[in-house]
C-alpha cells in the first residue's frame, strides 16, 4: 500500500489521532484560502491582460512622445503585476506530502510540517496578490493622469 493511501485510510478511520488536535479544520481553512488566492489571482491577471491590450491598441495612434511613454509604462506595469499572479495561481498544492504518519497504537497522523508550509504559502502568495493589485491599480489610475499631464503638456 502506498503511504499517501495509507494517509487518506487514516484520514477516513473513525479514531485517527491527528497533531494538533484541530488540524483538518486548520489545513481546510488553510487550502480554502489558497483557492480564493487563486480565483483572485485569475481575474486580475485577466484584468491586467485587457490594461495591456488597450495600452497595446492605443499606442500607434499616441499624440506625443510623453503619451507613448506612459502606454508602454502602463503595459510594462500591468505584465509585472501579471507575473505577480503567476506566482499566486499555482498549478496545484501537494495534498498530505508532508503530513507524517505516528506510530500506534493508535496510529495517527501529524500535520505539524503540512500547516507551517501551507501557511507560508499563504502569506507569500497573498504578498504576490497584493504587489500584483497595487500595480494594476497603479497603472489604472495613473493612465487616465497621464493622459491629461500629456494633453496639457506643450513642449
């Protein structure tokens, strides 16, 4: 039998004794924030890909070179924040890899290590989501501002 087998049979077995004491609640909690992340994530790299298309389609029509300037700051700004969220929406998260099996009797299983990694993924990722919302936001607003600074501006 393979260990993750093994793992899932513990899972399911009434008795199971699991350290700490409330880690299926915690790792649930823990995975349903990734998923959120990861929703997030998605939608706001598609945002960034529809800032980085109207920048692109704007461009060869841009009346001066300050204007130019900013729709290429605008996509660089808005590919960086979707890199950001590559970094959040990850293909997938090992389930139970670094959960331990205890010796019994009864045998139970430790979820010490799988929460401290599936926090850590947590935090990083959140810190990814939040850089890749700030830039967006960033090239948002600052588009509009630099269209009537380059509007205003005669050289």
């Amino acid at each position: 039998m393979s260990e993750l087998r093994e793992k899932y049979e513990l899972l399911c077995t009434d008795g199971t004794k699991s350290v700490p004491q409330n880690a299926e609640c915690v790792k649930k909690n823990l995975y349903e924030n990734l998923t959120i992340l990861d929703s997030k994530a998605s939608a706001l790299m598609a945002f960034d890909g529809i800032l980085i298309a109207a920048a692109t389609f704007a461009f060869p029509t841009a009346f001066s070179d300050l204007w130019r300037g900013t729709l290429f700051g605008v996509i660089v700004i808005a590919l960086v924040a979707a890199g950001f969220c590559l970094g959040v929406a990850q293909v997938s998260y090992p389930f139970l890899d670094k959960v331990r099996i205890t010796p019994g009797p009864p045998r139970g299983l430790d979820f010490s290590e799988e929460l401290n990694a599936l926090d850590v993924a947590v935090q990083r990722r959140t810190c990814f989501y939040r850089s890749a919302w700030r830039l967006s936001l960033l090239a948002v607003i600052g588009s509009p501002i630099m269209f009537v600074i380059a509007l205003l501006y005669k050289p």
